[in-house]
C-alpha cells in the first residue's frame, strides 16, 4: 500500500513538473507569438468600451476650458510619439482622485484631482507624454495578450495534470511575469514621455517637478493617490531612473528648488519656530502677499502657494488693471479672479493664519496686496 501510495506521488509530482514546464515553455514559445494579435480597429473598439465605461462610472467634469487645454497639449505630445497613425481621444473625469492613464485605442483619461495640481501646460505635457507613450508601445495591449494566453496555458495544464493545484502554480507564475513587465512597462513610459514632451517644445524640468510634486501630495495625502500607486511605482524609484532619463537625452537632471516659481512672485513656506503645520506664502519682491494655512485638496499649503504663484505670474505676463480683479463666493470659500480667471483660493483653514474674520475679507485683504505689487512693479521700472 506504501509502495503504491509513493509511485502515484511520484507520478503525481512528475506530472506536475511537466506541466509547470509546460507553462513556463508556452508562455514564452515564439510559435504562439502572433495567436492573439490584435488589430488595431480591434483595439480601438476594446479601448472605446472601456472607456465609455470609465465616463459612465466617473462623469466628465464639467469644465470645458480646462477640457480643450488637456486636448490641445495631448496633440501637441501626439505628434512627436512614436505612434501617429491612430486617433488620440482626451477625457477629464470628474473625481477628486489624483490620476491619469491610458486605454487601448488611443484613449488618454486626466482626473479633475490630477488637474488641480497641474500648474502649467509644462507639467501636463510630463504626465500626458508619460501616458501617450503606454498606447505607443502597446503596454495594456501586451497585458491582454497575456491574458489570453495564459487562459489557454491554464486550460492546457488542466488538461495535462487533472490538478487545480497546477493550474494556481501556473497562474503565480504569470502574474510575477506580468508584474515585472508592468514595472518595466512604467520605466519605458517615464523614458519615453520625457522625450515626447521635450521634442514639443514643452520645458524638459516640468517632469521632474510634477514628480516631486506627486512625492508631496504622497505624503500628505496619500489617500488621494491610491489609485495612481495601483498602476505606477514608488516615486523615489522612478525619479532615480528620470535622472537618467534626462542623461540620455543630453540635459541636466534638474535640481529641486524649493520655493520657486516661474515669474516674479515666488512661493515658500512659513513654519512656526516652536514645530507644528507650516503655511504656504506667495511673495513679491517688497515680502509676503498671501498665506495660506488650509491643505486644500492637494494636502499641502505650499502646493497651494505654488499653484497661486504660477497662476497669478502667468495672468501677470500679460497687462494687468486694478479692475481685472474679481472674487468670487461659493458656501465657505471663496475665489480670487484675475479677468474671471481663478488665481486662488481662500478657504477656511486659511482665516486663523490671516486673522481675517471670513473668506470674503481675506480675498479683499489678497487683492488689495497683489494691486500694490502691480502698482510697485509699475513704478519700479519707470523711476
């Protein structure tokens, strides 16, 4: 009986052997290389389901100007990608989460949480370059062959072994493939996107800036990327592979400078000699114009800081009077308008750090500041 018992797990083992080496042989024989190609009018389909599926589950949000400015730097990115010949289709979805990714098909989705730590058409161009280069090379394309292969690996080792078992040992083994290729996959993107972004003109820093921007938002919120860590890997590994990234392009990598922003104003922190939550300021060059203590949707007073400084420096490169400002009031907050265009906002959290008593005050007390710096900056070039 012991004899008997040990010659079928003996069998039984072989058997498993043979079908792990099975698996491992077909999931990688050149003979299945072109079973499960894909067209690319069949891609394009796969990609528009799901992505009619994404905006019926999100919505888009509802802003058109930022709508046309997301399509109008992707197809800028587009044209200097190593795939043109199929049609780009650009979505704003309409959730708090910071995100951004690609489909099948042409299909490239920003998130209105993503958006609102974007400060320039720089630092979008880095993250839809990124996204552009996954439909370039087909990464999700390669995962759903790899899919349909290994559905017909495991009906193939079923078939071999009679075990379930095997099958699940088949199915480890292609998900550590698929993880290593998902991580290579992200690299090549990083690489990739870097260049698209750099050949159309757009400023090569902005991918490392938007990088350690997202290392911030990580820390402080981390909730609010938990879908984008799902598909990207950790920040400090990828900005240790995007400095090399901007070698191999002949540039720099660039250096973190903290409290800098493009244009005259600049942002930085205030932190309380005796610890606790430092604020966010944008500063002129007489000293500090506006503070901000709230995290606001980014979970950083200083993001928030830097987000005013770009805004206000980009509305400032053109000319600017006393009466193209404006406020605007919704519930407890309140926006800061340059010509109807929203420079910042003042929120709740911001009024302690201010010693402003409402929202609407403290928008007052900001206007009246940034008209003086106008108004410095005016005298000051013609003395």
């Amino acid at each position: 009986m012991f004899a008997n018992t040990a010659k079928n797990a003996a069998a039984r083992a072989v058997a498993v052997l043979s079908a792990l080496m099975l698996a491992v042989a077909l999931s990688s024989a050149p003979a299945l290389a072109g079973m499960f190609d894909i067209s690319d009018a069949r891609e394009a389909k796969l990609g528009k389901e799901a992505a009619d599926a994404f905006i019926k589950h999100y919505g888009l949000y509802a802003n058109e100007a930022e709508a046309r400015r997301v399509e109008a730097v992707g197809k800028t990115v587009v044209e200097f990608s190593d795939r043109t010949d199929i049609e780009y289709n650009f979505y704003l979805l309409d959730t708090k989460m910071v995100n951004a990714f690609a489909i099948p098909g042409g299909f490239v989705f920003m998130t209105r949480g993503i958006m609102d730590i974007i400060d320039d058409d720089d630092e979008l161009a880095s993250v839809i370059g990124h996204e552009i280069a996954h439909i370039a090379k087909k990464h999700s394309m390669t995962l759903i062959k790899a899919d349909m292969r290994n559905t017909m690996i495991n009906l193939l080792l079923f078939a071999v072994s009679k075990d379930p078992n095997v099958v699940m040992a088949g199915q480890m083994i292609e998900q550590s493939r698929q993880e290593v290729f998902g991580r290579r996959a992200e690299i090549e993107a990083d690489r990739l996107g870097l260049e698209y972004m750099h050949k159309a003109g757009y400023e090569a820093d902005a991918f490392m800036r938007f990088m350690r921007k997202l290392a911030r938002v990580e820390q402080n919120r981390p909730e609010l990327l938990e879908d984008y860590y799902y598909t990207h890997p950790p920040m400090d590994v990828r900005q240790t592979l995007v400095e090399e990234n901007y070698r191999r392009i002949g540039l720099e990598p660039p250096e973190e400078k903290r409290g800098t922003a493009k244009g005259r104003l600049v942002a930085g922190e205030v932190c309380p000699e005796g610890g606790g939550p430092c604020a966010g300021v944008v500063k002129g060059p007489r000293g500090e114009l506006m503070r901000m203590a709230d995290p606001g949707p980014a979970g950083d007073p200083y993001l928030r800081a830097l987000s005013a400084a770009a805004a206000l420096n980009r509305l400032f490169s053109e000319p600017t009077a006393f009466f193209d400002f404006g406020k605007k009031t919704t519930g407890d907050r309140a926006e800061l308008l340059v010509r109807n265009n929203r420079a910042a906002e003042a929120l709740p959290g911001d009024l302690a750090a201010n010693s402003a008593a409402s929202v609407d005050e403290l928008v007052d007390t900001w206007t009246q500041n940034l008209k003086l710096f106008i108004w410095s900056d005016i005298v000051g070039r013609e003395m």
